[in-house]
C-alpha cells in the first residue's frame, strides 16, 4: 500500500531542500487528501524509503509537546511530568511588537465587523481592480493590498487566518505560533533507548559528551539505529545540555553541589530580633599569606594563611567579638567572646557552627527548646563558656551554608579585605596571581637562607591590626548593607540605634523570632524565584517539581503589583509552568519546626526523584546489555591459557599443616633442650 506524506513530512524523509522539492515538483505524484496535498512515498530515493519504512515500524508516538515532556521519560515512575498548557499568557517584547503590528492591519476589519453602522465609510476605499470595499471580504483584500510585513506582500486569507486567531486567543495569539518541536531532539524521540544510553554514560562524575557520543556509535545496533541514522556530536551534546540541571549536578557534582546550588531552603526574618540579641559564629581562613611574628608554637617568620574567628551580631550584621590564631579551638572561640562581652555585653542565643571547638565551648549552655542532662562543671574545658554567660546555644545544620548568615560576611572580608593585599592567594591554586606564586617561592628560599625577616611577606602581628582597623572603620562604620531589614544603612548605624549605650546591660533571655500581571525575566535558583527583593516559592507539590526542573533556567514570572502574594512562573515563550507565592518568612521559634520539617521533606522528595531517575537510567541501560569502558577494557585484557610461560613471579606455596598438630609451649621446647645437653 502507497504511502502519503505531507511536504514537511517528504523533506524530513528525503533530506532534500525546499527550493530542491519545488524544483523536481514534476517529478513527484501528489494528490490532495483530506483537503491537504500529499505526496507519494513511492517517489523517494531507495534509502529514504528504507529509512521510512524502518520508522514506521517503530510506530513512534508523537513527540512530547514541551522541553519539561521532552525530558518526562527520565522522570518516569518518579515525579510526575509537568503540564504545560498550549495558550501563552506572555509574550517576549519581539513577539509583542509582531502581535502589535498585525493588531493594527487587521484592526479595520475588527471595526468593520464589530459597528454596521459606520460601513459606509468604507465605500470610499477601492482595491487594485477599481471596486469600491462594500463587504468585509473587498476589505481584507483592500488591507492585504495596502499593507505588508517586513517587506514581503500578505494575501487576503491571511488578514482572515489573523482575525481568526484574535477572535479566539486574543491579542497573545497574533503573535507567531510557537514550533511544536521547539526544544526536543526528533531523533531521541525515534530512539529512546539511545537516550538512555548517552544519559546514562554523561550522568556520572568527569564524563564527557564525547564520552556518551562515542557509546552510542559502538552500540548503536543494540538500541536499534541503523548507520545511515546515526546522529551528529552536536545533537547529542544539544539533548545532554538540556538535560535538567538537578539531575545532571546531583549525578554529575555530587551530593554537596546539587544541595548548595539546586534544593531550596528557608529564610528567616531579621526585624523581629532585637540588636545584640542574637549572635552568629563561625572560622574563616584568609586568602592572604603571611609570615609568623607574634604566635607561640609557630616557628618564627613561618608562612601561614590566619584563621579568622568571629561573632557577628544577626540583626545588625555586625561584627562584635573576633579573633586570629594560627588554627580554630576553644581558647581562640572564649577570646572573640570575652572581647565581644566587654564591649557590647552578652547575647542571649548563640547560633554556631557543628565543630568540635564550637561543642566544647558549648557543652553545658542552656539549649533552645531542651535541657540537657549535664548541669555542673567545674572547668572551662568541662561546662564551657556560654553555659556560665546564661547564653543559649543552636547548632546550625551541617554542611548548609544557607543556615549562616555570617558566611555571606565572610565572603564581603574575602573580596574586599584579603583582595587588597599584593600576596592574595584567591583561595584557589589554580586562579593565584604570578606574583603571589613567585613572593611564596621567594619567601620559602629566604627562610632557607636563614634570612625570613626580608621576606615580602606582611607579619602576621600587622595584619591583624590592619584587618581590625578594617573590620571597625570599612565594614562596620561604613559598609552601608542593602540586606532585609538594613535599609542601606552600616551595621553601626543599625547597631546604635536599636541598642543605645545606655541599654547595653544583660537582659534574661527570651526565645523570639528570626529568624500579578507584569511580566519579568528572572532565574530560578533553589527551586525558587527572585522579584523585587522578596523570594517566591512553590505553591503546591506540581508547580514544586516544575520549578525544580526548572532551576538555573531563565523564566518569565508574570504578577500583579497591587497583589504582590502571588504570581505565576511561565517559560520564555510564555507557557505556564508553575504556580509561586511569596515566601513567609519563618521565626527563631518553635511555631517554626512544622514549616521547617515540611521544606526538608520537600527537599528529600526532590531528591529522591533525581536520585531514582538517576538510578532508573543505568539500571535501564545494564538491562539492554551495555557494558562500561572498564568491562570492554577487562574483556580485551583477559590473559590466554598460553601465556603461562611468561608469567616470572610465581606464588610461593606455603608448607602444609596438619591441622591436628597442637602448638608447642615453650615448657615443651626447654626440657627438649635440657635433653639434647644431657
């Protein structure tokens, strides 16, 4: 039985131009089916028609109708795909002056059709022939005359197709129609288990796309793509950069990466805290060398990069207690706070760091929301510090810098402080200017030399004052913050004006709390979305998975002014994809534990389902038989029975045992001894 295909469906089959069809157009049958011109399978070259025939028993289904449908079959079982809806609700500024301007052609037909009345004026109007606009027809052909689009003419029965579509759809739907295939690989949709060949070999640590392309041309066969159907390196690299980045960095990166860039996270409200109330700390090292001069227990003039410990005030973002040593300890932790408590008195919470030093000073202080069982030491090493300052202690969560606000101090004193210096080590080797590498270098053959003290290394005892007169003049006297409650003004500013001199005197401590039509292009970044300053989450479990596929992708996020509560998440061509609210922000209280169980059991959901997902690709790709480079590699390896010869070092064979001998005592080996002698 013939085949038919459409025009699209004959060039994609034959692989030839358009300009070529219409030049060979004779040489084709064609007929008209079903009100649509169709043409004969019969006149493709032989290899198209055997690439036809080979697709057709395949029975592909259709292709998915979005990216999110594109990428469903690595979710399958895992998370429910996402429904995209086909009517656009934004339109990007070019597609919005496209729709403008057929609004404007079609317009007088619009009048024409909406008020009978004023038809009479239309009379007046004549199209190329001489007749006179006397109905709405002679008027689209009037306006299809008169008018054009980027310099190319338009005929009648588009003027109608737009009026159409703007009775319809409205204004949005003047604009281009959006590719039904934008965003897919056809060729992955014909081949699925391609797909889950190459993802499976790009989805593991230090993989490449070469890597995935060129298991797909060893095993092509297995996954049944013949060679004439192979795709190029660049298809497979577009399918794997379009994979959704959760999977590829949990995959990829590692646990950590895929918990600090993809889950999302809680934040906390600072204007509820009163100033000096509550206290954050934690250790930094500085990205700067320096050499010993003022530290017991470090040789003189040593090289050394000093670790930063600090308290800094969680309402005011201010620095209060800090201190440098060689190395993080307890000792180092009482000294930032003796200095912090003689200047500005004792907080009521500390919320610190899971380090031991950090435990041990802690070990004994009053805990939030629980008691523990040990009450009494008698030595600082024993009960701690904070225990006898009547200070709470909250343990922050490991491994989470979103949980500490003083990491975001910290990378200000990295960029701002440690850059200033000539020896700036950035922190990374691979990215340290030459001239520190070389003042290392240098400073390492002077101490060789016994000549330390001509090092151009600043001493350790003049970067510490200078990185105080810092701390106290540039950052807290002038570093003016635009974070949630500072209102552009220097931690000093906020510091004196919600805890005068006069108040500064320990007070009992208390438990309180810390903790839609326009349309704007923002990045989602922790399964959430930035506008205005405010963050905007998920506002069910659907519109949760939408946006983590979705992270660190640009979206167009579609609200209303006067209703800030709200909004709604499309992608860049306008389709809805996820429904946000605007994040409450939690208090430093008990109220807060539900909110804060339910994000972590969000967080654990999303990552089982790119952990399963992961898992469901290889255990996918093992069943159909693929073998890794490593398995392909043992396989070639295997030594033949013939080699023994050449085999040198051979296995030393032990004597045997009897296993029913009993051990000598050493009784038994002395009177033998005595034996022999006699």
């Amino acid at each position: 039985m013939t085949s038919w295909l459409t025009l699209p469906e004959y060039l994609e089959v034959s692989g030839i131009s358009r300009r070529t069809f219409f030049r060979r157009r004779g040489e084709i049958e064609s007929k008209i089916i079903d009100g649509t011109m169709k043409y004969s399978a019969a006149s493709l070259p032989l290899e198209a028609r055997v690439k036809l025939d080979s697709q057709q028993a395949k029975s592909v289904e259709p292709a998915p109708a979005s990216k999110a449908d594109a990428l469903a079959p690595l979710f399958a079982g895992v998370a429910a795909p996402v429904v995209v809806q086909a009517e656009r609700i934004a339109l990007s500024p070019e597609s919005e002056r496209q729709a403008s301007e057929r609004l404007a052609i079609i317009q007088p037909l619009l009048d024409y059709a909406a008020d009978p009345g004023s038809r009479r004026r239309f009379a007046q109007l004549r199209i190329a022939d001489g007749r006179t606009v006397t109905t709405a027809d002679l008027l689209a052909t009037y306006l299809a005359e008169t008018h054009s689009v980027n310099g190319k003419k338009i005929s009648g029965r588009t003027i109608w197709n737009w009026k159409k579509a703007y009775a319809t759809g409205g204004f949005n739907a003047l604009a281009r129609g959006i590719r039904k295939d934008k965003g897919q690989s056809r060729f992955f949709a014909r081949y699925p288990g391609a797909a889950q060949l190459v993802a499976s070999v790009y989805l593991k640590p230090y993989q490449t796309v070469a890597r995935a392309y060129d298991n797909l041309l060893r095993e092509h066969e297995l996954y049944g793509v013949p060679v004439c159907d192979l795709p190029s390196y660049e298809t497979v690299r577009t399918y794997l950069e379009a994979l959704p980045k959760p999977i590829a960095v949990l995959a990829r990166k590692g646990e950590r990466a895929y918990s600090e860039r993809m889950t999302p996270y809680l934040q906390r409200s600072y204007e509820d805290i009163p100033a000096n109330h509550i206290w954050v700390a934690d250790h930094m090292i500085h990205d700067v060398e320096v050499r010993n001069d003022c530290f017991e227990g470090v040789a003189e003039n040593a090289p050394m990069r000093l670790r930063f410990s600090a308290f800094i005030d969680m309402r005011t973002r201010k620095f209060v207690g800090y201190c440098w040593a060689p190395e993080g300890n307890s000792r180092v932790i009482t000294t930032a706070v003796r200095r912090g408590i003689e200047r500005y008195g004792p907080p009521a919470i500390v919320y610190c760091d899971n380090g031991k030093d950090y435990r041990k000073v802690a070990k004994g202080a009053r805990p939030v929301a629980r008691e523990w069982v040990e009450q009494e030491y008698t030595s600082l090493e024993r009960t701690g510090v904070l225990q006898r300052l009547d200070v709470a202690v909250q343990f922050c969560m490991p491994y989470h810098p979103q949980s500490k606000l003083i990491e975001r101090a910290f990378r200000i004193v990295h960029q701002k402080f440690d850059a200033l210096f000539p020896h700036y080590t950035t922190g990374n080797a691979y990215l340290r200017p030459d001239q520190t590498t070389l003042a290392m270098m240098h400073h390492r053959k002077l101490l060789k030399m016994d000549r330390g003290a001509e090092s151009p290394l600043v001493t350790a005892s003049h970067f510490i004052r200078m990185a105080t007169v810092w701390i106290e003049e540039d950052y807290n006297a002038g570093h003016h913050h635009g974070g949630r409650g500072m209102d552009n003004r220097t931690p000093d500013q906020v510091f004196d004006a919600l805890y005068p001199l006069a108040e500064r005197r320990a007070s009992d401590p208390a438990v309180l709390s810390q903790l839609l039509w326009e349309t704007r292009k923002c990045l989602v970044t922790h399964t959430a979305i930035t506008l205005n300053k405010r963050r905007y989450v998920a506002a069910d479990p659907q519109s949760s998975g939408a946006l983590h596929l979705a992270n660190r992708t640009d979206v167009l996020v579609c609200y209303d002014p006067h209703d800030p509560e709200r909004a709604v998440v499309a992608d860049l061509d306008g389709r809805p994809i996820a429904q946000v609210e605007a994040e409450v922000l939690q208090s430093h209280s008990a109220d807060a534990k539900p909110a804060i169980k339910a994000s972590m059991q969000e967080r654990r959901r999303l990552r089982n389902a790119v952990v399963g997902t992961v898992r469901q690709i290889h255990e996918n790709v093992a069943m159909m038989g693929h073998k890794s480079d490593l398995e392909h590699l043992h396989e070639r390896a295997l030594l033949p029975a013939a080699v023994g010869d050449s085999i040198v070092h051979r296995m030393v064979t032990k004597p045997e045992q009897t296993p029913d001998a009993s051990p000598r005592y050493i009784g038994d080996i002395a009177a033998e001894f005595l034996s022999e002698e006699a």
